[in-house]
C-alpha cells in the first residue's frame, strides 16, 4: 500500500486583504443591525420615519464603532498577553501621532455628518417653522361664578392671547408652510392631568381623539409646573410651559390607542399623568365626537340646575371629572389654585 504524506504550509494573507475582509464583515454586520435592532416602538405617524431614519443611522455607526474597539481590545488581550516565565517589561511607546489625528478626525466627521442629518430632519418635521410665528395663545382655567346661565360654557378652558411670545415645538413642514392643520386641539398640562380642548366644538376631554391621515396641530401650555407631552409611537416629544405657548403638527397614520405620557417630573404623582391617545377612522371620530357633545350637553344642564356660582371650583368640575380623566388630588390641587388666584386678584385691587 502506498501512502502519501502531504505536508500543507500555512498561507500567509496579506494585511491588506486581512484588514479588507473585517473591514466588509464589521459594514455588514453594522448596517443589518442598523435596521433590525428592534428597540424602538412602533411607527404611528408619517413624521417617525424621519426620526427612525435618523436613529438607524446613528445604531449603524455605534454598532461599527463597537465592533471595531472591542475586537481591538480583544485581539491585543489575546496577542500582547504576558507569556509564561516572562519578566519583562513591554517596548516604551511615546506615542503615534498620525494614528492620533485618525482617531480625533473620525469622530469629528461623524459628529458632523449626524448634525446636519438631525437639522435636516428637524426641519423636515417643521421644527423652525414656529420660531416665525409670533401670534400664538397662552392659556389659562377659566371658571365664571356667575348667576347668569350664559355664562356657563361647556368648555373650561379659555386662552387669552400672549404678547410677542415666540412659540416653541414642531409647526409646518416645508411642505405644508402657510396651510392650516386640519384640526386643532388645545393640550393643558396640569398636575396630573392632561385636558384637551377641540375649539371648533368647544368639547373638553381627558383623552385626544384624532382622525387617522389628518393633520393635526397641538397647543400645548401648563397651568401650574413644567410638564412634557411625549407620545413615543408619534416620535414627539414638547415641554407644556406655564405662560407659554408650545406646538406640535403631525400626522397619525396608524389606527390604534397609544399612550400620552408626561415625561417632565411635575410633582409626587408625575407618574400617573398618564392618559390615551385614540387614532380611528374619520368615522368614529365624528361619531365620538357628537356623543361627547350629547354628554357635555346633558352634564351642562346639571350643572347650571344646582346654581353654579354657590359652587366651589371642585364641585363645578366634578361631574366633568371621570370624563377628562381628573382624579381627586386634581380637583383638589385646581381649587387650591383657583382659591390662590383669587386672592391674588383681591390683592392687586386693594392696591
């Protein structure tokens, strides 16, 4: 029998095309996580493509990053380990200064090309559109003791114009500039409780309904602390500032009921400022709609029955309370508020 011996010789490969084959591995591998890291919740209107894009892109460079800093460390843990009976110290380096202007341009440029995305999308989703406007609301609760029936209006919340404000958040779009929203819904924050207020029909609620495909535009103001509307399937997020008039315009295109969070710490139960948002076809918008005015119709005309201006700010927004979503220490708080206010008023007449 004849036997063949082969002896096989290792192949040494090029650093070039060692450093080639990472380099494509680690792209790859970057830019397939990029889009399937799945961290972020899902995509509810038309403006949280733009920041998901911008997200991925930033998941795509951090994951290159990583790869390549924690396979450098590997490899020199691996390759300059302290060998068995060896005593010696290691060769002294004083420094590569080429290698250093490597790693402090690379930075540089990502931190550049990430600024000029995030302008870009930032302004795709109308975030300077508001700093030319300068004719916005502040808002304020309104509750009239008065005697007269007419002075009992359906809806709480009055706004009353700000002077020279410059309003905050996202307005148009490039696309959209000069067109109205095609609905519009005042945002109040107060502790702990989100009011909306539709000022086509005058209706107040504890939860936002909107139409699905419809632009729609936020007033947001806070009548007591900082607090933040933060809808993370919409991708926005806008502080409520007291005095001050903030705006958000998106567009909702998935049907659905997401939560309305309040992502600024306002007090010891910032925790329960938590409310729903409901997206549903321009359907059951209307149909919703016309029920909750039947509903503030009906609750109107008990309140005016027991006499109005006998009432305490917390007995007037009772019967309205389960419906917008207030609980007691809210009631509480607004009549402390309002009695606050009161003397205040009291002492400037005087003076």
């Amino acid at each position: 029998m004849l036997l063949a011996v082969f002896h096989f010789k290792p192949v040494n490969i090029p650093s070039q095309i060692t450093t080639l084959i990472i380099g494509i591995a680690v792209t790859l591998i970057s830019l397939w996580y990029g889009q399937n890291h799945g961290l972020m919740p899902v995509a509810a209107s038309e403006e949280a493509g733009q920041v998901d894009g911008l997200f991925n892109t930033m998941m795509t460079i951090a994951t290159g990053l990583f790869i390549l800093i924690q396979g450098a460390l590997i490899y020199s843990l691996i390759k300059f380990r302290r060998r068995k009976n060896d005593q010696m110290d290691g060769p002294s380096i004083h420094g590569n200064i080429p290698l250093e202007i490597v790693w402090t341009a690379i930075p540089a440029v990502i931190v550049l090309i990430l600024s000029l995305y995030s302008f870009e999308v930032y302004n795709i989703m109308g975030g300077l559109d508001p700093m030319a406007s300068h004719d916005h609301h502040g808002s304020q609760l309104a509750h009239h003791h008065s005697g007269d029936e007419q002075d009992v209006a359906p809806s709480l919340i009055a706004f009353a114009p700000s002077q020279g404000q410059v309003a905050l958040g996202l307005g148009a779009s490039p696309e959209t500039a000069g067109q109205e929203a095609q609905l519009t819904v005042d945002v109040m924050g107060l502790q702990y409780a989100w009011l909306f207020t539709y000022p086509d029909t005058g209706l107040v609620s504890g939860e936002l309904h909107i139409p699905v495909g419809e632009e729609v535009q936020l007033n947001l103001t806070a009548m007591d602390v900082l607090h933040a509307f933060w809808l993370p399937q919409f991708r926005i997020k806008q502080d409520a500032i007291p005095g001050r008039e903030s705006q958000l315009r998106f567009t909702p295109t998935k049907l659905g009921d997401y939560p309305v969070i309040c992502a600024e710490l306002c007090g010891s139960y910032h925790g329960s400022m938590v409310t729903r948002l409901y997206v549903e076809t321009p359907e059951e918008y209307e149909a919703w709609m016309q029920e909750q005015l039947l509903a503030s119709a009906d609750k109107l005309e008990e309140t005016v029955a027991l006499n109005p201006a006998q009432m305490s700010d917390s007995e007037f927004l009772a019967p309205y309370a389960q419906e917008m979503g207030i609980d007691s220490q809210s009631l509480k708080h607004l009549e402390h508020e309002g009695r606050r206010q009161e003397a205040g008023g009291r002492r400037e007449e005087s003076l």
